[in-house]
C-alpha cells in the first residue's frame, strides 16, 4: 500500500510539472504571437550635399532648347562651362565676326567640341543685313545631324542667334507669327523690324 501511495504522489506530481511546464510553454508562444513582425517603418534620410557635390550649373544668358540636339544661348563664359558639359555638345556655331578667347577654345578642345564660326557683323537697328549665303551654311551646320547636339549662340543670344532659329522654323514650316513670337520673346523690347520682315532668311526654294 505504502508504494502503491507513492507511486501515486509521483505520478501526480508528475503531472502537475507537465501542466506548469504546459502553463509556461504556452505564455511563451502567446508573447511571440504578440510580437510586431512588421518591417520597420524607414526615417527619412536627410542628404546634407558636400561643396565637392555643387557643380554650379549655370546657363548661359539666354539659354533655351530649340529642337531635338539643338541649344541657343548668348556667349558662354568660364561660369557656363560645367553646365555646358552635361549638354554633351558636339558642335558649337558661333555667329559673331570676333575671334574666340582662349579659355573657350580650351574648353572646346578638352571636351572634343568642334567650333563653326560665321562672322556675322552686328549693325545698329534698323540696318540689318545679314548675308544670306552665311545663313544658308549656317543652317547646313544645324540641319546635319552629326553635328548634333549643338549650341548656337551670338554675343547675348538675340538677334543674329534669333534670325538663325528663325530660317530654321521656317524649314519647319512654321508659321510666321509664331516664329516672331519666339524670336521677340529672346529679343524682348529691342526686336528689329527688319529681323522680322525675313530679311535675314534665304528664300524659299
């Protein structure tokens, strides 16, 4: 009897330890099931850029897209530079008769730019008389697409620049009020009426 007492008090202690063992094992897989296991919500990285990191791209006075590969601008200087090489220019068609500086034919050289110049005398308004055999090569160079891209410029970007856009939109069969509406706005109050009368463009053939 005595054993058969203890084997029974061993049995139900037994027991009672498998039921505590149960207790914990249970509030364990409770906290786990509580855990948040969703992926953590990322904090907004603030970027702090380094001196190194500004370029200063600026563009040249005037600065604008006429076309596909093709940029019309005034006369870039030294501060122009770095924004000029993200155009990746292949060409430059500088339409003024004076000789280009020699930071700018440097820069020209290490970057692999090719400089067409067409000296183009700058009048006082209203006597404009713009060569129309220059006009004619010129536009050769913007229409050939190996030159392209190319930046067209003068000294600020106006009238010998805006003439040359001017043939171009024509070519593109655009009409004129709209191709006098671009030139005057790069032009602005100084637009020459005898740019606008066509007298700088070839005529149609």
């Amino acid at each position: 009897m005595k054993e058969d007492t203890k084997t029974k008090l061993n049995q139900n202690q037994h027991q009672q330890e498998s039921q505590q063992q149960m207790c914990r094992t249970i509030q364990v897989v409770s906290t786990v099931d509580h855990v948040d296991m969703s992926p953590p919500v990322a904090s907004p990285v603030v970027v702090v850029p380094s001196p190194s990191d500004d370029l200063n791209l600026i563009p040249p006075l005037n600065f604008a897209m006429v076309d596909n590969g093709i940029f019309r601008s005034g006369f870039p200087d030294s501060a122009n530079f770095s924004f000029i090489q993200t155009l990746n220019l292949r060409s430059i068609i500088y339409l003024c008769p004076e000789p280009y500086p020699d930071a700018n034919n440097g820069f020209l050289k290490s970057n692999g730019i090719k400089l067409f110049q067409f000296g183009i005398e700058s009048y006082k308004e209203p006597f404009v008389n713009i060569p129309e055999d220059t006009i004619r090569e010129a536009l050769k160079v913007v229409l050939d697409v190996r030159n392209h891209p190319v930046l067209i410029h003068c000294k600020r970007g106006k009238h010998r620049t805006g003439c040359l856009v001017g043939c171009l939109r024509k070519l593109q069969r655009w009409c004129l009020s709209s191709v006098f509406d671009e030139y005057q706005r790069f032009a602005a109050a100084k637009a020459r009426v005898s740019d606008q009368r066509g007298e700088c463009c070839p005529a149609s053939e």
